[in-house]
C-alpha cells in the first residue's frame, strides 16, 4: 500500500470502542484503517481487563470446587495445588480466540489494520510509528480515537518489585500468591479479592474509603461485603496504605494509617485508571483535552473538532467494554449513516460486576431517588424463594426493583447472585420499552427459573408498595 493512502475513516486503538466503530463503518462499504500499538487487537478488553478476569472467575471457580462446595457440601475441585498454569491457561485459550475472532472480522469487511503507535501529525493526517522503526502517514476523512486506559502507577509504589504487580501485570505472575493484598477496593479490586479467596490465598482487600463501591445500592454493596468476608476475604476499609518498602526476600510490609500492618507475599495495586491522550499530540489535530487528560465529547462522540470523534475509556464514565462497543457504533452511524436507527446510546445502561457472588444493576438506586424526592416502592424476591435458586444453591442472592409509585414503571433494578448480570437484563429491557409492574404481572416465566424473581418481586411491590 503506497504511503499517503487516503481512508474515509482512521480508527486508534483496536480495543472495543475502536473494534465496532472500525466495523460499523466497514459494513456501510467505507473505507478504513485501524492504528493499533499492540501487535494484537482487543485492547484492555480483550487482553488485560474484561475477558481474561472473567475467564479466570470461572477457572478460579472451577479449580477451588467453590461451586460444589455450597451445593453438595462437597469439595468436587479439580485439582488441589492448582499452578499458575493452571490457572491461566483458559484465559490465554480464550484471548487468542477473540484475536482471532477480531482479526477474521477486520479481514472480512476489508478493515486495513496498521500495527503501531499513532499520533496526529494534523487534523486529518496520523503517523503511525511502526515496530521497525519506520513511519507511515495515514489521511482519513474522519478520524476515531478509542485509545482507552492503563493502569495508574504512582511513583511512590515499587512496581519494579516481581511481587508487586498492576492489573496488567498480574497476568503474566509466575506462581499462585499463598497471600496478596489487594490495594484498591473499586471494582477490579473487589473482583481480583473474590478470585484469590476462592482459590484459597490469603487475601487483604485494602481501601481509603468506608464503604465498598459506593455506587451500588446500599443493600446490595453491604450483601458482596458479608459475602466476601464468608469467602475469606479480609476488608481493611477506612485505612491507607502509607508505605511498603519492599524486601528482596519474604513478605511484604503494609504499614496502614491507624491499623497494625499487613504481612504479605503479592501486593496487587488497582487504584484507578488513566488515559495517555497527550501521547497523542492532539495539539498537532486542535483536539482539546479536559480533566485527567479525558477528551471531552458531545452526545454525538464528537470532540471539538466535529470530524475527531472520540470513544471508551478515553471519554470517561461509564468506561466498560459494553458501553466502549455502543459509543463506538453510534459514532461510526453518526459519521456515515446517521438516520439509521442504530443512532444513540442507549440510555438505561447496566454495570456488571464479577464478584463472588456476581452482581448487576441498571438505573437508580434507592438514595438517588431519595435525594430526588421521587416516590417508590421496593419489589424484593430471594434467590431462596424460587425453584431455581434452591437448584443452584444460591441462599444469598436476591433481586430488588424500584417501581415509581404514580406510573407504576421501574425506576431501578438491583440484583446480587448467580447469573446476576444475565438477569438484570429482562429489567433492562422493560425500562427501555418504560414499562411497568404490570408487564411482570402479565408475563409467563418459564419454570423453573431466575426469571420468577422478576414475578415475585413484582407482586411484593404491587401488593405492599403501590397504588
Ligand atoms: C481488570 C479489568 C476488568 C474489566 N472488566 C470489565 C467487565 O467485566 N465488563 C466491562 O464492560 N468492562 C470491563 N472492564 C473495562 C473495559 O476493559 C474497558 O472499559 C474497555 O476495554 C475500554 O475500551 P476502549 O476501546 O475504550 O479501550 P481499550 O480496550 O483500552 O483499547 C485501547 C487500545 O488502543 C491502543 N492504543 C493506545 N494508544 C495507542 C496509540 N497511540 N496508537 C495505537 N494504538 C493505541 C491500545 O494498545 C489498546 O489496544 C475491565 C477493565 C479491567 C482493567
Ligand atoms: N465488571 C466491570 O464492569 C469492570 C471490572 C473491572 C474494571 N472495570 C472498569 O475499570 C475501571 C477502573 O477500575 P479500578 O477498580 O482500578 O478503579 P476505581 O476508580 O473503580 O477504584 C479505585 C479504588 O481505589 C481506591 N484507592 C485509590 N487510591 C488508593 C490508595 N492509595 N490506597 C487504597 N485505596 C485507594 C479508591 O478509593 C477506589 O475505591 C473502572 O472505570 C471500571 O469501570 C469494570
């Protein structure tokens, strides 16, 4: 391909933003380019983040007999003694796959992929520096950016130490912890913290704040803090980590404010994300940069200069592989096709979180619509009550929705349990069609299932809580 080549579309970053934005637009017979540093596509998505935690959820669940464990009350693990290589063996089976998967998809609708670093060199030309050494200059008509996240590493955390790690690094670790302290309780925290404790590796889940991950329904957020204490895992909130010096050999020193000090093997350190959109030079392009380095957009994806548009980490919240891929479509429809119906984001979006137990939610939560003065009633159902959650042997989880008390539509659904993040989704589903308890009440579920939880909780509400 001569140097120079025009496309009507260049996409940075092949993570999820920038893997649907490339397709969206290829299907509508453009022509584009992917920029991608990585020598393979998926981004935090596919090679840090989302599928290798989740694949090693299962495998951790798999090996430890976690599950038939709380069903049979016996211990059906795998092997005892699980190696790392056992442990991460599915995860990179699974990772290649998705390459694969992504790549056959570029090749398919005739993306052209560039491996190597972009920056713009104006606003409408991107050189990409290749692994070799040598340069190419991209032209595109629109320009994507879906350069996503990496891991914060403040100075003062010894990461050179080979037992202190990020959540990129803890891939490639060379022995299962026999104790880790996880430092940062947000969701990758509390979701590497479950996977330790269910392997058996004495675990520490250590964060500043009081609450665990603030954001959920107070109901649901003190429920994953008794049942990770159930599963081992020791919650130091309220406390900082002031200093680890690292030691060449044996465990590692925590000292905390007001605490006595943790002793451990591994320290993952999950404190947050960052953005490295200076990297960028999106001076060179007059793309404006806002907060920690995020590029602010409109409700188009569009930056300030309206032919930039940018997708995923780097715009900031939600920041999630789901909502990546949707922004990313929406942009490419925006850029080319923009009556299609495919149009917008949509605007009830669920958070998942792989704990253990696993939980979702998608609207508000009780305090919103407290502090918003909004009526409502509770529908509430334990896993317990029905056939199914007996079957599977979940005593715990439960599902909770919240029903405006005039129009009786739901407002918010909550749910903590096994297939939580499949189940939020027939809630999800009734708020973007805005309906109400009376779809739950005239609906047939299937027998048994999880789905009855929807039914149950429904009838609470309309019997107990609405008018
Ligand atoms: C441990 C962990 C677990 C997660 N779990 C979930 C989950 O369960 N569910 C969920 O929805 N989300 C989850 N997320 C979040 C999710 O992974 C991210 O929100 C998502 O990957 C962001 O997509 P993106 O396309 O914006 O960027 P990314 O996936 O970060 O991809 C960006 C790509 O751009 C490339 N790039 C960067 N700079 C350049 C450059 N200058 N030139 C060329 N290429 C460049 C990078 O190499 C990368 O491939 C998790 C994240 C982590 C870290
Ligand atoms: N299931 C999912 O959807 C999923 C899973 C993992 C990650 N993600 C995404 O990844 C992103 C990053 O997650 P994250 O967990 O790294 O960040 P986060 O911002 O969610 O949480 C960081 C946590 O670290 C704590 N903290 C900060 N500095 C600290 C210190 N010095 N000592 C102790 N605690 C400290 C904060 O109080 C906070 O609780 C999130 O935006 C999330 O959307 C999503």
């Amino acid at each position: 391909m001569p140097d120079g080549e025009s496309f009507d579309l260049i996409v940075i970053g092949a993570g999820p933003g920038g893997e649907m934005g490339a397709l969206r637009t290829a299907i509508l017979g453009k022509r584009v380019a992917v920029v991608e540093k990585e020598a393979e596509p998926g981004g935090a998505s596919v090679n840090t983040g989302t599928v290798p935690s989740k694949t090693l959820r299962e495998t951790a669940l798999a090996l430890s007999g976690l599950r038939s464990r709380d069903l049979y009350g016996v211990d059906l693990s795998i092997r005892r003694g699980a190696t790392v290589d056992d442990f991460l063996h599915h995860e990179r089976q699974v990772r290649q796959s998705e390459h694969s998967r992504i790549r056959g998809l570029f090749e398919k609708f005739g993306v052209t992929v560039f491996h190597g670093r972009g920056e713009f060199a104006d606003p409408h030309t991107v050189t990409v520096h290749q692994p070799d050494g040598t340069t190419r200059t991209l032209h595109g008509e629109n320009i994507l950016i879906a350069t996503g996240s990496v891991p914060i590493r403040p100075a003062e955390i010894p990461f050179d130490h080979n037992r202190i790690h990020d959540s990129d690094e803890l891939l490639n670790i060379h022995e299962l912890p026999r104790s880790i302290a996880v430092i940062g309780a947000g969701v990758i925290g509390c979701e590497y913290a479950c996977m330790f404790a269910a392997l058996g590796v004495e675990t520490y889940l250590i964060d500043g704040r009081e609450k665990l991950l603030p954001q959920l329904d107070a109901e649901i957020s003190a429920s994953l803090a008794k049942a990770m204490r159930a599963l081992g895992v020791q919650l130091v909130l309220g406390r900082a980590v002031e200093r680890f010096p690292p030691p060449s050999d044996g465990d590692i020193e925590l000292t905390l404010s007001g605490g006595t000090p943790v002793h451990v093997h591994h320290v993952l350190f999950c404190a947050g994300r960052m953005c490295r959109t200076p990297d960028l030079k999106p001076e060179l392009a007059g793309v404006q940069l806002a907060e920690k380095n995020r590029v602010p957009v409109n409700e188009h994806f569009q930056t300030n200069v309206p032919h930039i548009y940018a997708v995923g980490d780097v715009i900031g919240f939600p920041a999630l592989a789901s909502t990546s891929a949707e922004q990313g479509r929406a942009a490419a429809i925006h850029m080319f096709d923009n009556r299609h119906p495919e149009y917008a984001v949509a605007q009830v979006l669920p958070a998942g979180i792989y704990t253990i137990p696993e939980l979702s939610c998608a609207g508000a939560t009780e305090d919103e619509l407290k502090a918003k003065g909004v009526e409502y009633a509770v529908g509430r159902a334990e896993y317990a009550e029905v056939a199914r959650g007996k079957i599977i042997g979940d005593g715990s989880g439960f599902l909770k929705l919240l029903f405006d008390k005039q129009t009786r539509k739901l407002l918010g659904v909550h749910v903590i349990g096994e297939h939580a993040t499949e189940v939020v989704h027939i809630g999800v589903m009734a708020m973007m069609t805005e309906a109400g308890v009376d779809l739950f009440l005239r609906t047939c579920f299937n027998y048994p299932t999880l789905g009855e939880l929807y039914k149950l909780a429904a009838l609470r509400a309309d019997f107990f809580g609405l008018s």
